[in-house]
C-alpha cells in the first residue's frame, strides 16, 4: 500500500497563490479557492473528506475560517490529462 501510495505521490502538483485580493460574502478577511483534479477515485464521500481535511489543514496552518474556503472536484478521464509526452 505505501509503495503504490508513494508511486501516485509522484504526480501531485500543488500550486499556492498568496496575496491575491479575493472579496467573499462581502469581506476581504482571509479566504482560500482551490481545485482538486484526479484522475478518478473521486466521489461524494471522498470529497467529503477531502473537504474536511483541507479545510482543517487551512484553519489550523493559515487561520482560514472552513466557512471562507471553495474546492471543486474534478473527476478527469485519464485521456484528458498529457504528461511526458504522452496521455495517462
């Protein structure tokens, strides 16, 4: 399990953009968007828990309220995403 775990590690990007202006519900009080693309084994409960985790890595890391915070799920077929010269 760590070995596959380890193996799919090795595609994940993470691209953090600070100090961008965002105005949500009317505030400009920390806020947080963020889009999570996978190529399947996406689904309502694991979103859920996605959502979960990352909101509580936001609020405890970087005081972003889980109220102040967007994820979109992106369930992507493996044609649609290019790497190394080929498709996945």
């Amino acid at each position: 399990m760590i070995v596959s775990f380890l193996y799919l590690f090795q595609y994940v990007m993470i691209l953090l953009n600070g100090q961008v202006p965002i105005a949500f519900g009317g505030t400009e009080e920390p806020v947080a968007y963020g889009e999570l693309i996978s190529i399947g084994g996406l689904g309502p409960s694991v979103n859920g828990n996605l959502s979960s985790t990352i909101a509580e890595i936001l609020e405890t890391k970087l005081s972003i309220d889980s109220s102040r915070f967007y994820i979109k799920f992106y369930d992507a077929q493996r044609s649609f995403f290019g790497y190394n010269g080929s498709t996945f």
